[in-house]
C-alpha cells in the first residue's frame, strides 16, 4: 500500500488554485491583487507535475477504504460559492476516482 498523501496535496493545490479563481470572478473581472494571487497559488501546481509519478503510483494503488478517505476529503475541501456547481464538482470527483476500478479491468500487465 502506497498511500494517499500526495493525491491530498495535489488535490489541496488544485482546490486552493480553483477556489482563488473562482473569487476573484466573482465580479466578472480579475483586478491587479486577484492576479498576483492566482499566479501566487499556481506556482504550487509545478509541486504537482514534479510529483506526478508518486500521484501516478498512489492512484493506481487505490483500495476502497482510500478512495473513500479522497472522496470525503475532497468534498470537506472544496468550498465554492454556487452550491450546484461544487455538487456537480463532487460527483465528477466521485466517479473518476470509482472508475478506478472498472478501468483496471482493461489494464494491460
């Protein structure tokens, strides 16, 4: 078992980066500051493609209780605005991660 600690941090980085974005539209215009903060928490997904191999092995190690662990985490981390669109989000999140299991089926050894 390889864990899910760098899923977490990829998914805590995504979110943070959505969540900024999502802010600064808010007014259907980014000014100079919400520029600089998007640009501030993007530098962070470089961590995630540095780290993709050990996502990449984590992900493809993925048992039920830990798909289940991401599933709530992500849904306790993701905070938008429009409660609709953060459900759609969640059950997206929720199949990606449940399809996990269908698609080893075609996996090639």
């Amino acid at each position: 078992m390889v864990g899910i600690e760098s899923i977490k941090d990829a998914l805590k980085t995504v979110i943070k980066v959505g969540t900024t974005v999502e802010d600064a539209l808010e007014d259907k215009k980014v000014n100079f500051f919400e520029a600089i903060a998007i640009a501030k928490n993007s530098i962070g997904l470089w961590g995630v493609v540095k780290d993709f191999p050990n996502i990449k092995a984590e992900f493809l190690d993925l048992d039920g209780d830990e798909k289940q662990e991401l599933i709530e985490y992500f849904a306790d981390e993701l905070d938008l605005d429009n409660d609709q669109v953060e459900e759609i989000i969640e059950k997206c999140f929720d199949f990606i991660i449940n399809a996990t299991a269908f698609l080893a089926i075609f996996k090639v050894a």
